[in-house]
C-alpha cells in the first residue's frame, strides 16, 4: 500500500524555519523587501522551502492579486493534429508573456466542453481560448460576463475569432485538379454546421463552377473529423461507384487517414484516385506512394493572434477578428517535375 502523502501549508513552512506564519508568508509571495524582512531570515525561509519542495497555493495568490498568469485552450482532440499543433504552438508564447497553459478537451460534445470551460473557470484562468465544438453562439456568449474569451480556428456570430482563409485556398487547389480533364470531384467533409466545414465546401463548390461542372448527387458527403468517418465514406464510395473518385478532396487529415486506410488496406493504391487533396498537412504525407495535395494551417500565427486578442482582452483593449492566408503544398507538381 502507498504511504499516505502530505501536503505542506506555509504554517508547515513557518513552524520548520521558526518564523512567524506572516513573515513565511511575505518571504514566499515576494514581498520580504517591502516589509523590510532581515537577509539572514528571508534564507532561512527560502531555503527550508526548497528543502520540502513547497510551493504557495496558486488559488491563494490568485484570490489576493485577482490574477492567475494562467490561460485556459479549449479544443475538440489532443490526437487531432491540426488542434495539437496549435496547442504546441501556443505554450511557448504563454510562457514567454508569463502565462501557464491549461488544455481541457471536449471530444466535439458540447457538454463535455461546458464542463471543461467551467474546469477552468475554477481555477481562475484569466482568459480562455476556444475552438468551439457546438454552433450556437449562447453557449459562449454567457461566458463573456465571467472571463475574456477568444475563438480560434472556428468562428460564430457576436465572438471575436481568428481563422484560415479555408474557401479560396480549397477553390485553388480543387480547380488545379480539374483542369487536368476530370469531370468528377468528391468531397468528403466533417460536421456541416461548422464554420470550417462551411468555408471548405464553399471553396470546393467554387472550383466545380469555375470548372463549368455540374455537381452531380453523391459527390458531397460528410461525417464528422474522425478517422474512422473517412474509412467508412472511403468504403462506401468505392461500392457505390465501383471504382475510386477521380478527384478527391477530404476536409482533414484525420478523414484522410481513414480514406487511405480503406485504400491500403485493400492493396488499391494503383487504382486510387487520380488527384487527392487533403486540408491540413503533416510531413509523413512525403513518404506515400500518392502525391498528395494539402492546404497547411499556419498554428504558429493562429497562436499568436489568439493569445495578442486574449491578453489584450485581458487588459480591456477591444479584439480583431481575423483571417489568415493558408499555406499550399503541392506535392502532384513536385511528383510531375520528378518523373520529367
């Protein structure tokens, strides 16, 4: 059985150093020089507190100072690449403008994310970034009143935002495609009520007009993000059409690893697609034996304008919100100019 486990208080502190609970106190939030705390007694203080590993209660600091330097990010997976880079992204800038991160998931449940958001407004983060799973503005408006909130990567009406210009970047790459002489283009999306998924059909059905392509029932169809929705419309694409698409385009990497998870699992790839565009990217896409086009999010520029807006909330300055260009990889070029 494990022993039980102790935790110190700074009376614990004061009593080890034999000082009083006020001096410890002053000595440990920083402010033995203002109430004139000897050398000899702010060491003795210090140095019984490294001895025990102790730390003063964040909670406390927090209630006396009415500050945390903590910010909280709310995102729908940690095994989402393009939400776990933009998590990566973010800690980094926190540190460095002396906030700590906290990360809570909501596994695109919007209860689930209440019960994250009210997690951390629990301890007292000063502001919170989002990237909102549900489409209905209330469920963050009435936040508003208790902390500064930001979105990220997903907008909503009547909340400041910072997205990628996702439709004329889906326009450019899908419109590339189609003008090889395809006559047929197939998307497969995530959940169609949010802003992303929005903006990356928009973009895909610009291309088939720029085209002069009629979009014909079956081409569009979505899901959610997850893997296993890509494998799943993978397969039922293939049966429905006896062959694979000629285009496809897949709204995330996630629905691209289930799409090619069908294709490799049935040893298809010399049958697969003839032109496959994904949104977000990742390097492990360079080493398949398929070309594949991606449109790449910049998480290090949705990190900083997230947390530039929060702070700034924070400190009652009024937000922007923001679109930001995204990043085109053409892998069927280089593929092209390789085989030359």
């Amino acid at each position: 059985m494990s022993p039980p486990y102790t935790r110190l208080t700074i009376d614990d502190i004061a009593r080890l150093a034999g000082v009083s609970r006020t001096t410890a106190s002053m000595v440990l939030n920083g402010r033995a020089e203002q109430y004139r705390i000897s050398e000899a007694t702010q060491q003795r203080v210090l140095e019984t507190s490294r001895e025990h590993n102790f730390q003063p209660s964040h909670s406390a600091r927090a209630l006396r100072s009415g500050s945390s330097n903590t910010l909280g990010l709310v995102i729908p997976e940690l095994t989402n690449y393009a939400h776990a880079s933009l998590a990566q992204a973010m800690e980094p800038i926190c540190h460095d403008a002396g906030y700590q991160l906290l990360v809570v998931t909501s596994d695109d449940d919007p209860q689930q994310e209440q019960a994250g958001i009210e997690h951390l407004v629990a301890r007292q983060v000063d502001g919170v970034v989002i990237v909102p799973s549900s489409t209905d503005p209330e469920q963050y408006l009435k936040w508003r009143s208790r902390l500064p909130l930001f979105l990220a990567d997903r907008r909503l009406d009547g909340l400041p935002y910072v997205v990628t210009d996702a439709e004329s970047a889906v326009t450019q790459m899908v419109s590339d495609a189609l003008s090889e002489g395809a006559d047929e283009a197939y998307y497969f999306g995530g959940q169609p009520n949010l802003s992303p998924s929005i903006d990356r059909l928009k973009g895909f059905r610009a291309a088939l007009a720029k085209a002069g392509i009629d979009e014909q029932a079956g081409w569009v169809r979505a899901r959610d993000y997850r893997r296993s929705s890509g494998y799943s419309l993978m397969q039922q694409c293939y049966r429905d059409l006896g062959r694979y698409p000629r285009v496809l385009f897949t709204g995330s990497i996630t629905l691209l690893e289930g799409a090619l998870a069908f294709i490799s699992e049935n040893r298809h790839f010399d049958i697969a697609p003839q032109r496959i565009i994904t949104f977000d990217d990742h390097q492990l896409l360079d080493c398949l034996p398929l070309p594949i086009d991606a449109i790449e999010q910049d998480s290090g520029a949705l990190a900083r304008a997230s947390l530039e807006n929060l702070i700034g909330l924070i400190n009652r300055q009024a937000p922007n919100c923001s679109t930001l260009p995204a990043k085109l990889n053409w892998r069927s070029r280089k593929a092209s100019l390789a085989g030359s």
